[in-house]
C-alpha cells in the first residue's frame, strides 16, 4: 500500500495535467466521486451527517484490525468527489497517521481557488470528522 506522502504526490501530479482549467477540474472531481463505494441506505440518518456542510455529506468509519476504513456518500457529485479525495488519502489507516497527516495535497492542487469558501467550509468539517473518528478509535484501542 502507498505512503500517505504518495498518494498526495499521484493527486497532485493527476490535478498537474489539467492545469488551470477549471471546469475540467470540476468535472474531474465529480468524476472521482462517482468512483465511490456504495454506501449503505440504512447509514445516510442524521447521526452520519458531517455538520458544517453546505450539502449533504455521511460518513461512517469501520474498524478493520488496527485501521480504519471510511465510507462516504453525497447528495452533490462534486462534493461527493471532495470527500472521495479524502478517503483515498486517510482510508485503511491507523488512527495515529490519520491525525497526523499533513493533507498538503490540497493546497498544492489549488483546491480553494477551485471550490470557492463555503465548499472549502465543508471540506474543513469533513476533514475533522475524519480526524474525531481516528481519535476515537485511538482512545478505544489505548483503554
């Protein structure tokens, strides 16, 4: 499996070959939402929904051993493709390098200048209930 550095890296270098064009920047985003797993019906309830969205946005988080799996849905395919980028760089990880990742992919790809504020906003939330699930789970394993 690749380093958490790595996958930023292949992000970056994806996001280097559309350059400044920004709706193929958009449409790209959405496309890698649709890449998804499926999430389950009975998981989109109130308790999953990440707060501080503009859109709606569940998330769920599974113990796998001593990782951490995520799984995401969206009602908007756009932000349905920000969270897909977060779950490929923080999914299948255990929960100390999910707190301690630098997500330094976001800023190298320009994501702010692409999503606008209030997007920017929610990818915020997300990253921070990514970040509480890892906690949580960290706790647990240490009691």
């Amino acid at each position: 499996m690749s380093s958490v550095q790595e996958i930023q890296n292949e992000i970056i270098e994806e996001f280097s070959i559309l350059g400044d064009d920004k709706e193929s920047t958009i449409y790209y985003i959405m496309e890698l939402g649709s890449q998804l797993s499926e999430f389950p019906e009975n998981e989109k309830v109130d308790a999953n929904i990440i707060k501080g969205c503009q859109s709606k946005v569940w998330l769920t988080a599974i113990e796998n051993g001593e990782k951490i799996q995520f799984l995401a849905d969206s009602n908007t395919d756009i932000t349905k493709g920000l969270i897909s980028l977060l779950i490929r760089v923080l999914s299948d990880r255990k929960p100390e390098e999910i707190l301690n990742t630098d997500l330094f992919f976001i800023e190298k790809i320009g994501m702010g200048n692409i999503i606008g504020s209030q997007r920017s906003n929610g990818l915020s939330a997300m990253i921070k209930q990514m970040k509480l699930y890892a906690l949580a789970y960290q706790t647990k394993q240490n009691a």
